[in-house]
C-alpha cells in the first residue's frame, strides 16, 4: 500500500487555496487529514493533497448552489431539499414554502393535552369505568 503525501506544514495548504482563490478552510481541512494521518474517510492514503483541496472546493461550490425553489420557482437564499416529487426528481423549497411540522399521529395530540387542575381524574375514570359497566 502506498504511503500519505502530506503537505510540509499549513501554511503551504493556505499558499495554495488562497493563489487558486479557493472556497476552503485551510485549518479545518489540515485538521481533518492530519486528525487522520492523512487516509481519507475510506482509508486510503491521501496521494494528492492539492487534489483533494480541489475535491473539497468543488463540494463546497456544489453545497452552497441555489436551486429553484419547485413551489414558486424563486431562488431565495436558504433553498433546501424536501424529498422527491411524482417523478422521482428532487423537489427543492425556498424558506417561505418549507412544509411545517405535521405530528406523526394527528388524532392522538388531543388524548396527550393535560387535564384541567379542577378536574379530579379518579372520579372522571371511575364515571367512565361505570357507565362501561351497564
């Protein structure tokens, strides 16, 4: 197996994102490989730092892209995606049109709300209890 090809020190990593005018963060990618001794996350040894700068960067690029939000069609900042449509593709949303939280089970919200301090539960369960028994 073929062993790391480390760069020297941070600051040639640093030379080398700012001459390429990349959108990485030097110390936390230096962090990340050297925490690591330099395999990546499928163990194998980094051979091309620089390559896996450019990796980095083009992943940063690809995360941060606005779509299309499928609901109104506007590129808003902070677009997200909301699973697939009937076609399989996904379906993205922009902040103003993000679904809202929907309980797993609607009917069962009521039968947890709190009974009323005035109220005394054993006489209401033992009513209950007897108008079952007739």
């Amino acid at each position: 197996m073929k062993k790391p090809k480390p760069p020297k020190t941070i600051e040639e990593v640093e030379a080398y994102i700012s001459e390429k005018r990349l959108n990485v963060d030097p110390k936390f990618f230096w962090d990340f490989y050297e925490a690591a001794d330099w395999y990546d996350s499928l163990g194998k040894p980094v051979l091309s730092w620089k390559q896996k700068v450019l990796t980095w960067n083009r992943k940063q690029l690809e995360q941060g892209k606005r779509h299309r939000c499928t609901y109104c069609g506007c590129k808003k900042p902070g677009v997200y995606i909301a699973g697939r449509d009937d076609t399989g593709m996904a379906s993205w949303r922009c902040v103003d049109h993000k679904p809202g939280f929907r309980p797993a089970m609607p009917d069962m919200t009521k039968a947890f709300r709190t009974v009323p301090s005035e109220v005394n539960v054993n006489d209401e369960r033992n009513r209950q209890t007897k108008e079952l028994m007739k």
